[in-house]
C-alpha cells in the first residue's frame, strides 16, 4: 500500500471524485462542463497522490496548492450545475460538504508545510 492511501484528505478526495461520477451521469449537463469537472475532481486525487510522493515541503506544498485551486473549481461548477437545475440538491450538499471538508485539510496541510 502506497503512504497516500492513507491519508484522510485523499480518502475524502476519492469518495468527493466518486460523487462527480454521479454528477457527471446525467445527460442534461453541458459536455464541455461535464469534462472541465472530471478534469477538476480527478486533479483534486492526482495533486495529493503526486503531493504526497514528493520529497521537499515545497514540491508537497505545491501540488497541495494545485489540489486546493482545482476544489474551489468543483465548488464553483457544482454551484453553477445547482443554478441551471443539473443536479438534485441532496448530491449538491453531499458534493459541498465533502469539498468544503477537503478545503479545510488541504489549507491545514499547506500551512504546515508553510510553517516548516
């Protein structure tokens, strides 16, 4: 088993990419979005996989930062998916929760690489 595997934020980062593939199934959401949030929910598992493999705070930290940036992506299409009646409010708030919970320990991660 690889170190990654068993940190909390990918864990999260897995179950958030598994609640996309829900999203994603459904035929009335624009195809350019529907690819532009595969390619941000799967970056949010890639950056902590790549992340975590690194050897320097700063290689870590950067593709922490990477992961950050591409959870506020999802966050803003899951948003505008709910304005354009795309997705049912409780995969929204599952979708929202989760991403909100990947923030939270991708900022605790990036500050402790800060403090370092």
């Amino acid at each position: 088993m690889f170190d990654f595997e068993n940190f909390p934020v990918y864990q999260k980062a897995e179950s958030f990419y598994a609640t996309a593939l829900k999203i994603l199934s459904n035929p009335k959401i624009d195809r350019n979005l529907k690819d532009q949030f595969k390619r941000a929910s799967l970056s949010i598992v890639l950056n902590i996989a790549e992340g975590a493999g690194k050897y320097t705070k700063n290689d870590k930290k950067n593709f922490y930062i990477v992961a950050k940036g591409s959870t506020n992506e999802c966050v803003a299409i899951i948003r505008i998916l709910k304005i354009e009646e795309a997705i049912p409010e409780i995969l929204f708030s599952d979708a929202y929760a989760l991403l909100l919970e990947i923030a939270k320990m991708l900022s605790a991660l990036i500050n402790t690489m800060l403090k370092r």
